[in-house]
C-alpha cells in the first residue's frame, strides 16, 4: 500500500523510516511552490508532473532525501517529480520515494519534459545497445539488458537469460512499474517469461513486498516450482538456478573475463576459487584445454551446479574436480601440503556490502589474496577480482600490493579490466563500474 509523504506542521511527526543510529530522518515539507522557505526561492510550477525542490541539487543519479526541500502536495510514492533547484530553476525529473534514504532517483536533468514513456524509450535504447551495437546475440543468448544508472533506469537491473528475462528491483518506483517493464522485455526481447525478483533487505529499505512465489535467491527450503533454464556463452553452455541463484541467477558481468581466461590455460593446473556455477573452471576445461581444474565453493548448491555444468560441457572428472570449502582454510591447507597452481582465479562475493563492512572485507580480500600467493608456481597467473562497489580500483591494486609484499612474491600486473561491455556506466555515477580485475602475473 502506498503512503503518503507526512505533512510537516507545527508539531512535526516523524519520518516513516529512521536513519541509521535510530536518529530521525531530515524532513521534506509541503509548502505553497511561490512562497520562499529559508533559502529555497519561490517556484512557478508548470506540467503535469507534481514537483519537488531541492535544499541542494548534484549531478547524481542518487538525490538522499536530507537534500530534498520541498514537496508538493499531490506526490505519491513512486511518482516521477519535475525536480526544482533551490533558485527555482527546473533540474531535472526523478522518480520519489518517501521511505528509502535515497529520496529521488533522476532520470534525467535540465529541463525538457519527460512522462512515463520515458520508462519505455530507455529500455528500448538499452536493447538495442545490446543487439545492434554490441551484436551480443552473434555469442551468447545470456547477457545484461538494464543496467540500473548505466543505462538511464537506476533502481533496475534485467537480464537476459535463455527464454526468461530477469529483472531485479531496488526502488519502490520501479517495483511500482514492474508489470510495465516486464511487458515491455516481451515485446523487446521477445522472451517467453519474466520473472522478477528483490532482495529482502531492499524490500525492507523501499518499502515493498515481493509476491510469495518470486524468485527468492538462495534459500534454506527449496520452492516446488523451481525453475532453471540452459543458456550458451561463447560455445559454453550453462544451467542456471533462476529461483534461488545468487543475484539473477548468472554473473553475466564477467563473460568477456572468462573467454580472455582460456588463453593462458592451455595444458595448465587450474584453481577456480568462488567458483559457483564454475564459470571460469568450465571455461579453462573446455576452451582452455586445461590439465586439470579445481573449483571450490563455501556453497553446496554452487558446489553442485558447477558440476552440473561441468557435466554439460562433457567434461571429465578426472580434469574437473569440485570441492565444498572455505576458502580460507582451503588454501591453507594447500599451502601445507605443498600443491601450487599454474591459474588462479579469486572471484569471491561482495565482501564490503556496506560502509560499516569496510575494514572487516578489506582485510579478507588481503588475506584471500595473499595464500593464493603463496599458492602458485613462479610465473604462473593470479585473476583476482573485486565486485564491492565501496572499494575504489585504487584501494583494490592498494590491496594487492599490500598482499603481494606480505607474501614475499613479486607481483607484475598485465592488465586490468572491469565487466563486460553490457555493464555500462554513467560518466555522472562512475560507481557503477563496481568489477575490477587484475591481470597479475606471480614471480
């Protein structure tokens, strides 16, 4: 059920949401738009959109909601708002939310009118970046089609898997039109099925459910109506877990990674860490012509989808192996026992998710880094990966250099690189670049 925007009066009542810290959240206000409030200047609103004004006004996709000034008095939650500046100056239409800490969401700025079909041209343009630019379709039938700000749609993730398109919600806005943007994806990419899905803790922040049959990612109990799908990457297949996989089900974003992998496999012992559904080790066996492949995974249902695929791929046993592990104490023990690698990959999960998680994931990318070190033959090459968004691509080599030293090893990096091309990212929220990838040869 939507809410509306409390009324600020003489005896203000509190937010609908609290700021971490328990401490209450600034409050908007309804005020008279051609009537000055502190240094917010009268506004003459003109459209059909309801409006807001900002106390101040960046060039972010993501407005927080301690910025926003003034609300008009007919704006529900979820609407698209004709965003004002402090001196009444038209910035922009953004997309409102009256409970996330991020208030507005912009979708565009300056002061051309825009309605909801602007929804609808965005997903157009996305779709033919990925068909007619990128020609995605002549590789792969697996691949990103909205990536939220990179794509002009922030709140909005959809990928495009086999005969099902999967789209992940972060804002009440786009959780208010997801009916609109799953029927729009039909017809676009003329998939069969569309299945959306949200994080709870998204749900929580926003202030929405998510229907008791959506895809509810990994889960302790398995849903009856679980659903899976084989799609084809380069040659490679892979079955993909739509209902309770991580994410969307598939990490598209590293698709360009594993084929550049496969060069420097050729004969070689390969150590796939964090594996999941082992894209990279299925890779190196089947492309690459690998000796021998090791993919380890904390989690038992990863574990056993990358054999699955392994299995799909025709790949023997005796060259892929699977191991349920942590991967801490896994390379320890390898350590002990003397084995090395010729390939390791490090593609482990988000380790810093949040701010307060910062110095805890630091050390574990640290850590993580410095035993698959002391784990690999002299000359032999390190993947190693980060898809923490709060850790800059500075602070990641930082890391390693770091790493590198505490290991004795001599570290020479050939190259660096970041997701797929179907990943883009906005020059005003340069954040969405959130994968980096260093290329390090281990001397």
């Amino acid at each position: 059920m939507q809410k509306d925007i409390p009324v600020t009066t003489d005896n203000p009542q509190p937010q609908p949401f609290q700021t971490p810290g328990n401490r209450p959240a600034p409050r908007a206000t309804r005020h008279n738009p051609e009537t000055a409030q502190g240094r917010m200047v009268p506004i003459k609103h003109e459209g059909p959109l309801p409006w807001v004004q900002l106390r101040n006004a960046v060039f972010h996709p993501s407005i927080f909601r301690k910025m926003i000034g003034r609300i008009g008095p007919k704006v529900e939650n979820g609407d698209l708002v004709t965003v004002y500046d402090r001196d009444g100056h038209v910035f922009g239409t953004g997309m409102l939310s009256n409970q996330s800490q991020i208030g507005l969401r912009m979708l565009s700025f300056g002061p051309a009118p825009a309605d909801e079909s602007l929804i609808n041209e965005r997903l157009a343009a996305a779709v033919r970046l990925r068909r007619d630019v990128l020609q995605l379709d002549k590789s792969t039938d697996a691949y990103r089609v909205v990536h939220a700000e990179g794509d002009g749609l922030p709140g909005l993730i959809v990928d495009r898997l086999g005969e099902y398109a999967v789209v992940e919600l972060f804002s009440f806005g786009m959780h208010r039109r997801a009916e609109q943007v799953s029927e729009e994806l039909k017809m676009l990419l003329g998939v069969k099925h569309v299945l959306v899905r949200a994080d709870e803790r998204i749900c929580e922040a926003e202030g929405f459910h998510m229907d008791a049959d959506a895809p509810a990612g990994p889960q302790r109990e398995r849903s009856p109506d679980r659903k899976s799908t084989i799609i084809t990457e380069n040659g490679v297949r892979f079955q993909i877990d739509l209902t309770h996989g991580h994410k969307t089900g598939f990490f598209c974003d590293q698709r360009d990674n594993r084929l550049a992998l496969s060069r420097f496999t050729p004969g070689a012992h390969v150590l796939d860490m964090c594996c999941y559904s082992g894209g990279f080790g299925v890779y190196a066996a089947t492309l690459g012509k690998a000796a021998s492949v090791m993919c380890v995974d904390l989690d038992e249902d990863a574990i056993a989808l990358a054999q699955r695929n392994a299995n799909l791929n025709k790949v023997s046993r005796d060259i892929l192996q699977t191991s349920h592990a942590d991967s801490f104490p896994f390379l320890r023990q390898v350590k002990e026992k003397g084995t090395t690698f010729d390939v390791i990959v490090l593609d482990p999960p988000k380790l810093v998710p949040t701010a307060e998680d910062f110095f805890e994931g630091r050390g574990k990318y640290f850590d993580l880094n410095k035993l698959a070190m002391q784990v690999i033959k002299p000359g032999g090459l390190l993947v190693t990966c980060s898809c923490s968004g709060l850790v800059s691509p500075e602070e990641f080599f930082n890391i390693v250099r770091g790493a590198a030293r505490s290991a004795g090893k001599r570290v020479q990096v050939i190259q660096s690189t970041g997701a797929s091309p179907d990943h883009p990212f906005m020059t005003d929220c340069p954040e969405s670049a959130y994968l980096k990838c260093l290329w390090c040869r281990v001397l």
